[in-house]
C-alpha cells in the first residue's frame, strides 16, 4: 500500500482560495508544515493577519480536505498569525512602538467615517491584535465619547509625553482629552498640523499591530501632514452608495494615490436601510456605489454595513457595536471588513528597516 505523500496533503489544501488571502494557502506560501505522521495530518498554517473569527472555519475546511486524501484517518491542524510591519512612504520609517499606522479617511463628511473607523479598531483587537486609535479631526473630535471616555484626561509621566487613554481594551488619543468638549478649536492650518504631529509623537503607543487614525473630512492640511509626515502602511476609503459622496471619496483615493500610500480598499457605510419596525431592508442611498468606486480604481471592496439605528445608539453611548455586541450581525460585519483590511496590508511589502543596525558616526 502506497503511503500518502505530502504532494498529495498539498494538493488537498490547494483546492481551498481563501476569502481573506485570494489565493489557496500553499501558493501564498502561509503553510508553515506539512506532512504524515502515520496515520495523522498534521499542518500548521501561519497568516499575516488576524483571525480570531475565522481560523474555527479555516481549519473546519481544511480539515474537511484533508480527510478525503486516501490513508489519512486523522487530522491535526495548529492556525496562527504574525502581525509584522509593513512599509510605508519612501521617506519614512514605521515607528518604534507601532507597526502599521492605517489612516481611515471619507473626503467628505456624515458618511459615517468615525463610527466605522471605531468599530474596525475594536474589530481588529476582536480578531487578535493589539491596536490604537488616533482621533486626527482636530476640529471636531468623537472618538473620547465613542469610547466612552468624555471627561478622561492623558496621564503625563515625564512632562513631556502622553500616555494613551484606553477604551473597550484599544489605546486613544485625541484632541478631545486635551481641549473641553463644547470648546470649539479655532486654529489655523499650521498650528492644526503641529497639533496632530504632537499627539502622534508624543503619544506613548504601547506594542500596538495597528493604529487607526480617524481621519478628517476632506483633502486638507491634516491630510497633507498626515501623508508627508506619518508612515502610513495603508489606508481605507469609506463612503456611502450615492453618488455625492463617491464623488469626494473619489478625490480622497486619489490624494492617497498620489502620495504613495496604499489603499487598502473601500468600505460602504449605510448600504441599505433596516427598518427597526419591521426589519425590511431597503436601499435608500443608491446600492453598490462602493463596489464600483472600488472596481474602477481596481481596489479591494472590503464590504459594507447597514443603516441600522443600533449603531448610532451605541456608538453615542460610549459602546461601540463590536464592543456591545462582536458576535452579532453588524459586529461580524465590521470584524469581515477588519479581515479583508488587514489580509490586504499582509499582501503589500514587509518594512525590514528595523532589522538593521542603526549606524551613529561620531
């Protein structure tokens, strides 16, 4: 009797694309062993992004493959992620206590960018990772009260730097700890710009995967310092299906583009309407205006959410839906997207600065 081979192991696996890679495992080069021990399968599979939600599923089909290969009458399967750095603009490096900076941007304004940027940091940390939020609109800041956290104050150890507020388990800084809530921010562009370098670099982040930074409406001076002084590995798009906002969504993919900042892909928000009455389902602002913004600059479409009164209600009472309720059908939602995101920065170019030596000449 001829002895099962691992060609035979990998040809089974090969047979699975993954939603997340694209790809089957084998040929993204995730399988990290294979082999027969007697009787028994073993394979471990190590991706670059987190997977928390998913690796249950993941190793179900795998498993499901592997048992259909003639002489395998067992299957063991290990499934774990490596959150690495990935790069950035040409000029700059990733910073010391963050691995990948992912700015979440709209070009325009009430498309709902905050409450998504929110829900996907607490998606991503749902899934596995350690991550941040930078609240970068200076102007009008929510993510304090999102987080439930109006009324804190950053500790200052040294004077000199900050420590991140945390909320929901995730490590926050805006301008709204610093400034009173109803105090509007009347500054200019520079002194704006100075502002959002501070909270960046003076914002001790702690071992974070990912920071993500809430973005102001618009193509402006905090995007301008954002994309010329701020390593950013990525960035997503987030719009709504009608036409007005996939216009400015439109200009503020380009902005990214032209700054050599990686687009991760699109997210629509408030895809459809759920009545809270009835539970009928409608498309109130247009349907797949995200995927065809996404089609026509040949960027991911990272999926969507619903209109649903549930989530402005949470959201405003300082408990995200992925915080109240991660298991849910929006929290699973938002924790999908936070999967395509994140599988998609795995795919782009490790940063491997870090692992030179820094060269001091005296």
């Amino acid at each position: 009797m001829n002895e099962t081979s691992t060609t035979q192991l990998e040809a089974a696996i090969a047979g699975y694309v993954d939603p997340y890679v694209g790809q089957d495992l084998v040929t993204a080069k995730l399988i990290k062993d294979l082999r027969m021990d007697g009787k028994t399968a073993r394979v471990e599979v190590e991706l670059g992004f987190p997977a928390l939600g998913y690796k249950d599923s993941l190793a179900a089909e795998l498993e499901k493959r592997l048992r259909e290969v003639p002489g395998v009458e067992h299957v063991q399967i290990e499934i774990r992620w490596k959150l690495i750095a990935h790069s950035v603009q040409r000029n700059l490096k990733p910073m010391e206590s963050v691995n990948n900076i992912i700015a979440v941007a709209s070009g325009k304004g009430g498309v709902g960018k905050s409450t998504t940027a929110v829900n996907l940091a607490l998606a991503l940390k749902a899934e596995g990772a350690q991550v941040g939020i930078l609240d970068a609109d200076i102007y009008g800041p929510s993510q304090p009260r999102m987080l439930g956290l109006t009324g804190e104050k950053p500790l200052s150890r040294d004077g000199k730097t900050f420590e991140p507020v945390t909320g929901h388990g995730i490590q926050c800084m805006s301008i709204g700890f610093l400034v009173d809530e109803e105090q509007p921010t009347v500054w200019r562009g520079p002194m704006v710009s100075s502002a959002l370098n501070q909270l960046i670099e003076s914002t001790r982040w702690r071992d974070l995967d990912y920071l993500i930074v809430d973005m102001p409406p618009g193509t402006g001076d905090i995007q301008l310092t954002l994309s010329q002084k701020v390593p950013v590995s990525g960035a997503i798009i987030v719009t709504t299906p009608q036409d007005i906002a996939l216009l400015d969504a439109r200009k503020g993919l380009k902005m990214f583009e032209k700054v050599e900042v990686s687009v991760l892909g699109v997210v629509e928000n408030m895809s459809t309407h759920i009545c809270s009455a009835c539970g009928f389902e409608e498309h109130i602002f247009g349907a797949d205006g995200g995927r065809r913004l996404a089609a026509q600059y040949s960027v991911p479409f990272l999926g969507s959410v619903p209109l649903d009164i549930r989530i402005r209600q949470e959201t405003d009472g300082g408990e995200p839906t992925v915080a109240v309720d991660p298991d849910g059908s929006i929290g699973l939602a938002y924790r999908d997207i936070a999967r395509h995101a994140a599988a998609r920065l795995a795919a782009t170019t490790q940063d491997y600065s870090r692992l030179f030596p820094k060269i001091t000449i005296e």
